[in-house]
C-alpha cells in the first residue's frame, strides 16, 4: 500500500481508484449513434441509461427529460499546440457537451 493510501485509509476516508463521465441527454438513441460514428461501441440500458466504450474510455450517458441543447454545436477549437506539450482540438457533441481530442507532441 502506497503512502497516500496509508493516509487516506488513516484520515478514514476511501481510496477513489477510477472516474466515470456521465452526460445528461436529451435523447438517448441519436446521442448513442452519434458517438458511434467516433468509434464507440454502445449498449441501452432502459430506461434512458447508455454505456459507451472505446478503447480505455466508458462514457455514460442519462436521458434527462426537458434537456434544452445547446445552440453552438461545431468544432469549437481548431487542432493546434498547446504550451503544455499536446496537439488538440476540440467539438462539441449534439447534446452540447465539448470533447477534447489530445496527442502529446514528439520532442
């Protein structure tokens, strides 16, 4: 056990080992299709609940009734170096939530 965990354990508090995004949507099967055409594989869960997978990423996504979308959906930073070594780009998904596509540049 690694320090920090022996100080979280003695603080008695729990070791948070992983994170999970969860996007509120509006409609869960356009949402799924959507992510699909960026090579995530998708399963339903009903009632309005959606795992999405792709490589090391898990996205959830949970239909909320009365989402409003966002107006501005588009590539919202165009693919350019970042001072802290990473080449990215940004878009904004149909539900209005912005992904951030990164690769570290070679030195």
């Amino acid at each position: 056990m690694s320090n920090a965990e022996k100080g979280a354990q003695a603080l008695g508090r729990a070791k948070l080992r992983n994170s999970t995004t969860v996007f509120l949507v509006g409609n869960i099967e356009p949402t799924m299709e959507w992510y699909t055409q960026l090579g995530f594989a998708s399963e339903y869960y009903p009632p309005g609940f959606a795992i999405l997978r792709r490589d090391e990423v898990e996205i959830f996504l949970q239909q909320e009734s009365g989402y409003v979308v966002p107006d501005d959906l588009k590539i919202s930073r165009q693919l350019c170096p970042q001072d802290y070594g990473m080449m990215e780009f940004d878009v904004m998904d149909l539900n209005g939530h912005r992904l951030v596509f990164a690769q570290a540049i070679p030195k």
